[in-house]
C-alpha cells in the first residue's frame, strides 16, 4: 500500500523529513506527499523545493490541504501545544495520524489525543527516532537474542558542554522555565532505555537542577533511577552543563549488564564483553576499546524514515507499530513521573501518573 500523506509542519524538524525522512519512503513507494502544509511562508518554501512539489499542493493550512485533496493520513510535525486540534480534524475526516514526539504538552492532553483516535477506530504513530537508530536497534536486537543472559542492569549517559545559550537545539528551550531536558531529550533516552530491556517503568525518582553557570531558565540537568516491572535497575544522566562534552546527542554511552556478559554502547560504537570467572575481583578496570566489536546490523532505513514504512505496513494490515499512541502513553508517564520526583523529592509510580491522567480526562468529561 502507498500511503497518501499531507505533512503538517515544514520548518525545524519539519525540514528534516523533507530532507532525509520522506524521499526515501517516497521513492520505493511506500508514501506519496500529495501535500505540504506551514503558516509560514518561508518554511513552505524551503519544504516545497526539497519535496519537489507544485505550487499548487502546498497550503497555509492543513484544513485546506485536507479538502483539496485525496489523503490517507496525517504527518504532524508542529509543536505539541497546537496538536489537538489537527487531531480533531484527523478524527472528523477519517485520517490515520503519524505524530513527533512528544505526544502533547500534558499527560492529559495526551490521553484525551489516543481516546479520540482509538475511538475513530483510526491509527496513531509517534515518531520515537532514537528508538530505532541503527546502533540502539542493533544493542536491542543483542540483548533480547538471549546471548548474554537476562538484563540484571542499564546505565546511559549523556554529557554535553551547552550551558551557553544558543548551543543546545533549540534555542527556545533555554527559555523554558521548568524542565527542558525532561520533556525535550529524555522523553527518548528513557524510551529508548525502557525498550531495549523490554519491560515498563514501576517506580521512577529523579533529581533535577540547574547550575549556577547555566544560561538556561529551567533544569538542563537531570539523573533519573528507573525501577521496572521486572525488578530492572535502570539508571540516567542527562547534563547539559559539563565542561566537556563526552556523550553528545545521538553518541550517548549505553551499558547493559546481563549476565553472561556486558554490552556497551559508545558514539555508535558497539562492544561485547562476555563473562569471564578469571577476571574476578575488585581491581583494575576493563577499557572500552577491550571488548569484542559488534558489527551494526544492514538495512535500507533507520530512525524516522523506517517508522514511516512501519506506520505504512500497519495501515496495510500488519501488526500497529511499537511506538502507536497507546504505547507511548507509558513513555510519557515515565517524564512526568521524573518531572514530579524532581519536584516532590519523592519517588513516583508511573502507573499511578497514568490513572491519575486517565481520571482526569474522564472527570473533565
């Protein structure tokens, strides 16, 4: 099945999928853009000339597109604050719908979103890129093969030097006043982390600040210690404002204790480290560049562009997508559970965010 696609939003990450995301699903047919849609006309512009499309099937709203047009879904990838309302059109027309991430601004809008959709009997696909980068698929794929035994522990870290304004994407976020790396980054760390040990969040507490030489408005710094259903340590760094940058964006660390063995990720580096009863004992240290190299898996997509030819196989039948609405639910109650214990000092049931949500849209009801 091709799937005939109006993309909302052609600025900022917009202009990714018209660079990188969209021509390859467009060329082995998997989607066809039969329009694009931006208020602003420079963002149009830039999306209409990498899309090569006519003049004709760009528009200023996603209203008009949706009329001119035969469509099959929805690509929104506009901030999530104006996200509802491109939904309810979605719902009235019978459109499936692919969303960035995050879902909403709020847990309840967010909840409000998948009910109408499962409601509609329609599909609904965020777009968790980091989830699906070759070098985390390839870490997940090792770990759930059995090799090294059951996951015991996770640990990522990501280190950047951006506490001058202007250095993290985007700029706006230095404004933000509560918790910009939360909601902004580690809405995928935390997914992407959940998902290569395959088992939901229970309990999460986490510590969040900003630092005295930070320009941001809000906490860029957080560490977060996940318990999950199966009893799984997971543990998270996410800093903004380190005096180097060691684990930037899309090169974080990323250690999975089994027990037959380690697997580390590193700058899209992959090694193994198998268990070794020789080497036991509390001295010394064993260097990354020691372990057994893995070699990254081959295919044709990865990141967005393969979430799109997924999001196209289920609308043909197939199984709905990992990251449908439904599911990413639980990720974002993972970020508001974190966003909760930073400001309670507590740690925080993750299931029990997401009922409270859930109660809250019904009561709103």
């Amino acid at each position: 099945m091709t799937t005939r696609l109006v993309l909302v939003g052609t600025g900022n990450q917009g202009e990714a999928w018209c660079r990188e995301f969209l021509p390859p699903n467009e060329a082995d047919g998997t989607v066809d853009v039969v329009a694009a849609v931006d208020p602003d006309a420079d963002a149009l512009a830039r999306g209409r000339e990498l899309l090569d499309l006519p003049e004709r099937r760009c528009y200023e709203s996603a209203a008009s597109a949706v009329e001119a047009r035969d469509v099959d879904a929805l690509a929104l990838v506009v901030p999530p604050s104006v996200r509802e309302p491109l939904v309810d059109l979605a719902v009235e027309e019978g459109l499936d719908l692919l969303c960035e991430k995050p879902l909403a601004d709020t847990l309840e809008a967010a909840v409000r979103i998948v009910r109408r959709v499962e409601d509609a009997d329609l599909r609904l696909g965020v777009t968790m890129t980091q989830r699906y980068r070759r070098d985390v698929t390839t870490l997940r794929r090792r770990v759930r093969s059995g090799e090294y035994g059951p996951v015991d522990n996770c640990y990522c870290r990501y280190a950047i030097n951006a506490r001058s304004y202007g250095t993290w994407k985007p700029t706006r976020l230095y404004d933000v006043e509560h918790h910009p790396m939360l909601v902004e980054g580690s809405i995928h760390h935390l997914d992407l982390l959940a998902d290569v040990v395959g088992e939901r969040a229970r309990t999460v507490f986490c510590h969040a600040w900003n630092p005295p030489h930070s320009a941001f408005a809000g906490t860029p710094n957080a560490t977060v210690q996940v318990v999950t259903e199966g009893e799984t340590s997971i543990t998270y760094e996410a800093l903004n404002t380190v005096a180097a940058t060691f684990n930037g964006w899309g090169s974080e660390h990323v250690r999975v204790d089994c027990v037959d063995g380690t697997l580390a990720l590193d700058g899209s580096e992959l090694r193994a480290f198998p268990y070794d009863p020789e080497s036991e004992g509390f001295v010394g240290n064993t260097r990354f560049e020691a372990g057994e190299a893995v070699p990254l898996d081959e295919q044709a997509k990865w990141g967005n562009a393969w979430l799109v030819e997924q999001f196209d196989d289920w609308r043909d039948g197939g199984e709905p997508m990992a990251t449908n609405g439904r599911d990413n639910l639980h990720a974002m109650a993972m970020v508001f559970a974190a966003i909760e214990s930073a400001e309670t000092g507590e740690a925080v049931d993750v299931q029990s965010v997401l009922a409270d949500a859930e109660d809250a849209v019904d009561h709103a009801e």
